[in-house]
C-alpha cells in the first residue's frame, strides 16, 4: 500500500521509498488528505504555486505525470490516481 507520512514528509509504496520532488509531495499529500474526493485542477494549482501561479493546467500536467510515473514504478496500481477530464484528480484509497 501507499503511506504518505507528513511528518517525515516520506512516501512509501510497499517497501520501497519513492523520491519525489517537492511538488510532487505537495500534490500528493493534498490528494492524500482528500482520498477518494476529486481535488480540482484550479484548487491544486492554487495551493502548490499560490495565487500568483500559473493560470493553466500545463504545469499540473507533467507533474501528475511525473507523480503518477514514480508511484507506478515502486508497485502502485496506476489507475489509483485517476484523472477526472475537465475537473482534476482523485487518489482513490
């Protein structure tokens, strides 16, 4: 399973570490807090580059990607991490 410890601000899936960027933390920890909630685009980008931030999903984008990419290679089921077209994401527990 996956576990996200905020304190330590460490991801494991099984018993590997994924290393993740900072934003990529960030966007999974929110997901995290919200699981099986969709989190829109407007709401992740808002809370990971703040008001003043990109305006577009483009940057969300990649680093879903990315996020999406790493969890699946330490063992995560890819469809976990869904994408809701036209609204955002759900990490679903």
């Amino acid at each position: 399973g996956l576990r996200v410890d905020f304190v330590a601000r460490s991801v494991r899936v099984g018993d590997e570490d994924v290393r993740l960027t900072p934003i990529e933390y960030g966007l999974l920890r929110i997901l995290a807090l919200n699981a099986g909630k969709v989190v829109t685009a407007a709401h992740l980008l808002r809370e990971i580059w703040g008001p003043c931030g990109p305006d577009h999903d483009n940057y969300l984008r990649v680093h879903m990607t990315h996020l999406r990419r790493k969890l699946s290679d330490a063992g995560l089921d890819r469809r976990r991490l869904r994408t809701e077209p036209g609204v955002g994401y759900r990490l679903l527990p």
